[in-house]
C-alpha cells in the first residue's frame, strides 16, 4: 500500500512539476502581433536615425501601448503605404496603423477600430502660390500614393480642375514642390508642421471639411478579435488621459 501511496505521490509531484513548467512556458511568452507601417510620415511613425533606424513615433507608442494592455509583444515593418492592406490581407502583417482613415473602400477589405486621432488636410505651395482651393485650376498637385489625400484631390477635381501626380513617400512631395516640378501638395496638418516650420518659403491653407473625414483608425482582417481587443484599450486610453498625453508629445499642445 505504502509502495501505491509513494507512486501515486511520484506521479502526482512529475504532473504538478510538468504544469508548472508549460503554465510558466504559456504565460511568459507574449504573441507577437506585427504591424505594417509606411514610416515616413512623421510624427506619426518615421525613422530615428539617431536610434539606429528605430521607428518611432505617436502610432508606435499608440500601438505598444496597446500590446502591453493586452499581452502582445508588437513587431513593425516598414512599406509603402499603398501596399499596407493588400500586405495584410496576404497576412504578411496582422494588423496596419499609419495615421490611415477608414473610408468606405477600405472598410470592404478591413475592419477598423475606433478613431484614435483627428487632424486636417492642407494644401501646400511654395510662397503662398495658392490662397484658396479654387486656385488649383490647371495646376499640378502632388499627392501620396493610396493615401485619404489622393481621395481627397480626387473629389476636389470635380469642381476644380487640375492634374494629380503621385509619390510613395512623403518626403518625395516636399522635394518635388521645393523643386517646382508640382505647384502644390495635400498633406496632413500633422505630418506638414515640422516642413513647415524648416522650409518657410512653403505656405499652406486648410481644406475645409467634417472633422471625422481626416481621423485615424487601426485596420486589421475582416473578423479578427483583435479589432474589439484594440477598441477597448483605446476607449480607455481616452478615458485615463494616455492618449491625451501621447498626442500632445507627438503633435504638440492639445489637439
């Protein structure tokens, strides 16, 4: 009986040592989420050179943020813009945040989350060229590739005519404006000011529109979980003031 007691004991002791183990293994490893970013559109997500090409920025902090909440440890990959749902959806990266708007194009290929951010569009020339939209008549606009401004101009065209030329990268616009090869470019508010500030031969006015058109959202696989996982932390983010103090380190003053 003794013999029993002392096997069944033995057993009992391998099991709970053996759980322990894959509880330990389970529970200190975090799933790793990748997110698919164009970084160059500062200060939302760009390179640090100074960091050792570290991508860093107001979406990356956003998005970390977020995976510390839920237990994911966050990878970043860096593309072209336009190619970052069509990325996602070959399941290259899990999940997108590049200050990108939910539009209803978008919305058939992705679920997004909640707004996180709202900013506005400007129109950019050199020497204040342009003062009103209607001065776009004939002129050459530059955009980026696949992004809520290309829509933008798009719409602008119907009352307004003129030709749209596109880049993959922000900084490309600013060159090709700088160099007079397009008269003006439409850029966010947010990612202009830091040009703006350093090249003050460039000028720029607001397009007028509804607030929520320019606001930023995480899209991620038609069904995934983690689109509700993300809207919680984010309703909270608001709620506690994290969000509130990302953005005024990122953008400057309140929002």
């Amino acid at each position: 009986m003794k013999k029993v007691l002392s096997i069944l004991l033995a057993s009992l002791l391998v099991i709970g040592v053996l759980g322990a183990c894959a509880k330990k293994e389970d529970g200190g490893k975090k799933k790793v989420l990748t997110m698919g970013t164009s970084a160059d559109y500062k200060p939302y997500e760009y390179v640090d050179s100074a960091k050792s090409d570290q991508i860093i920025g107001f979406d990356v902090d956003v998005a970390k943020y977020i995976g510390k909440e839920l237990g994911y440890e966050i990878k970043i990959t860096d593309m072209d813009f336009n190619g970052l749902l069509t990325a996602m959806e070959a399941k290259k990266v899990d999940f997108v945040m590049a200050g990108m708007t939910p539009t209803e194009k978008r919305k058939k290929n992705a679920d997004f989350t909640d707004i996180y951010f709202v900013a506005k569009n400007l129109v950019i020339s050199k020497n204040g060229a342009i003062q009103k939209v209607e001065d776009l008549k004939g002129k050459t606009v530059g955009v980026q590739t696949g992004s809520i401004q290309e829509g933008k101009a798009k719409d602008m065209q119907k009352t307004t005519d003129f030709k749209i030329t596109d880049r993959s990268r922000i900084p490309e616009l600013f060159e090709e404006l700088k160099a007079g090869r397009v008269d003006a470019i439409i850029v966010e508010d947010t990612v202009a000011k830091g040009y703006l500030t350093k090249l003050t031969e460039l000028k720029s006015i607001e397009i007028p529109e509804a607030a929520e058109e320019a606001g930023s959202a995480i899209a991620f696989p038609k069904g995934s979980k983690e689109t509700a996982e993300f809207n919680k932390v984010i309703k909270k983010m608001k709620e506690n003031g994290e969000m509130e103090k990302l953005t005024k380190k990122w953008f400057g003053g309140e929002q």
